[in-house]
C-alpha cells in the first residue's frame, strides 16, 4: 500500500516543476487565457508524447532496423544513430508536434484576442510536454532524494527548455499572422529546433565530461532563451491589434 502511494505522490511531485512555470507565465498575462483553456492545451502537451515516442522510435527503426530489445534504450545504439536521435531527430519530431499542434489545432478552433496568446498557448504545450517526460524520468529513481535532486534539476534544465523553445517559435507564429507571411512560422520552427538541439548537445557533453564548461553553456543558453521569451512577450502585448486565424 505505502509502496503504491509514494508511487502516486511521485508522479503528482513530476508536474510540479511545469506548474510553477504555468504560474509564472500566467502572472506574466495581463490578460490571462481561461483557466479551462490552459489546462485542456496542458493536457494536449502531455498527449503529445505518445506520438513523439512513436516517430523517434520510427526514425530509429528506419536507422538501425534490428534494434531490437533495446528498444527504449539509446545505450546499445551505434554512435551515428546515437548522434542522429539526440541532436536533430528528437528536437525535429518534438518541436513539430508541439508547435503544431498550436498552428494547426488550437489556434483553428480557438479565438485570441492578443498576439501574445500564441506565445502562452505554445508555453503551454510545452510545459504539459515537459511534465510527461519528467514524470517518465522520476519513475526510475528509487529514492524521494533522488526524486527532489531529479525535478529540482529538470525544473531549471528540461522543463524551462521545452516552454522556452517552444514559446520562441510561438512569438515567430504570431509574426506571420499578424503579417500573413507563413515564412516566419517556418523560421520559428526551425530556430526552435536549433536551441532544442545546443541544448541537447551541451546535456550531451556534460554527460561525458561533467559539470564545468558546457554545464554553464546550457545555464547560459537557458537564461537567454528566457530572457528572449519575457522580451517577446512584452513586445506582442503592446501591440494592439486584434489576431484571428480563419478555418481554412
């Protein structure tokens, strides 16, 4: 009984870390979205890595077709298909989905008033995103410290990741309607893919070297693309005019 609580209280304390972030960015609105909306766009997020799992593991199987039992783990895989998985493959298939889902799902059916929506809209995504992997990393850890180190290092690294990469692209989505320049959605996408994959490169590296240079390169990155979201955000609520995407 105790063994299926602490199980329960673990995967609860995994969302913690996005929750924080949601408030934090709900704070950010001066005209925050329905409280409804955002947890229903939460949920699309958490959603969302069904189908990631499955095209990454696509992907792998295209790469290395006899794969195996090794079929979650990327220990056994050759270094190319390693390389290919972790710094275009993941970032590529994960920022698709997130962003995507906002453009072509939630931004048909769902009116905005403020450019910055799409922006909140794409945090969103991205922190229910980042609370289903967090939740999938914690279940392997054996002890509550080990639980408290793991999201207290997710909360400041993957999870923030995730929002802020996403949110970037979001700003670029908004760009292009305000300018009917689908371009801009595009260069979004891409940049987003970019920062997701020198994140994953420097969390590469630290893996194999420890804590020292790329540890403050991914703390550096992280605070930038942060400060580039907050700079974003302020820019799309001054701006006043009224964005509507129209059913194709």
């Amino acid at each position: 009984m105790f063994f299926y609580s602490s199980k329960l209280l673990v995967a609860v304390a995994a969302f913690v870390p996005s929750l924080l972030w949601l408030i934090f960015y709900y704070r950010e609105d001066k005209h925050p979205e329905p409280k409804g909306l955002l947890v229903k766009i939460f949920f699309w997020g958490i959603l969302l890595a069904a189908p990631a799992l499955l095209l990454e593991l696509g992907f792998r199987f295209v790469l290395e077709p006899s794969f195996g039992r090794s079929l979650f783990s990327l220990s056994s895989a050759p270094q190319l298909t390693l390389l290919l998985l972790i710094f275009f493959i993941g970032p590529l298939v994960e920022e698709a989905l997130k962003i995507g889902i906002v453009y072509f799902n939630l931004l048909k059916k769902t009116f905005f008033d403020e450019p910055s929506d799409v922006m909140i809209y794409c945090v969103v995504v991205g922190l229910g995103f980042a609370g289903i992997e967090n939740l999938l990393s914690v279940l392997q850890e054996q002890t509550l410290k080990g639980v408290f180190l793991l999201l207290s290092f997710r909360f400041v690294s993957s999870t923030l990741l995730h929002a802020s990469a996403t949110a970037i692209a979001g700003y670029w989505v908004a760009k292009s309607l305000q300018k009917s320049n689908k371009f801009l959605a595009w260069f979004g996408f891409l940049l987003a893919t970019i920062l997701h994959s020198c994140y994953n490169y420097f969390i590469y590296q630290q893996g194999i070297e420890g804590p020292g240079l790329f540890t403050l390169a991914t703390f550096f990155l992280l605070l930038l693309m942060t400060l580039t979201v907050l700079s974003q955000f302020r820019r799309l609520e001054n701006k006043s005019s009224t964005c509507e995407l129209k059913n194709n």
